[in-house]
C-alpha cells in the first residue's frame, strides 16, 4: 500500500479538518511528533500477530499546538507465525 492508497473496504467516518497553521510553514521552534496506530489479531502478545501499522506524523508548536499534520503512511503485514 503505498502513501495515498486506500483500500476499497475502508470507509471514513468523520474526515479531519485541519485548522490553519499557526506559524508559518519554515518556522525553527516546530517539533516533530508521530503518531503510530497498530491493528493486531488480539491481545495475547505470545500468540496474536499486528497485521497493520499506520503512521501519522506532525508537526507542533512548543505551546503543544498541532501546526501541521504530514501525509500518513501504512503498511499490511504478511501473516507471520510468532515464536
């Protein structure tokens, strides 16, 4: 899957509207932040698998303002066998 790509199972719940950065688009004081959702086959860390990872990253204010949020990423993950 690549940057853009959205599986045709997947639908939108609420699309995120994302307010105007508060400092401009060059500014030194942002920091970098990341955001990382995993979908797993359950809870049992000895026998369940992560299936899908989703990365989201952004940039913040040091007032921790989120001034902007960067395209996401994501990866499905071939079925492994956990030792």
């Amino acid at each position: 899957m690549t940057t853009h790509e959205i599986p045709a199972a997947t639908r939108t719940l609420r699309q995120m509207v994302l307010p105007a950065p508060p400092h401009p688009a060059g500014d030194q004081s942002l920091r970098l932040g990341l955001y990382v959702d995993c979908e797993t086959t359950g809870l049992d860390w000895m026998r369940d698998e992560v299936i899908e990872v989703a990365l989201l990253p952004f940039s913040y204010t040091p007032e921790d303002r989120i001034a902007q949020v960067r395209p996401p990423s994501g990866s499905e993950l071939p079925p492994q066998s956990c030792p």
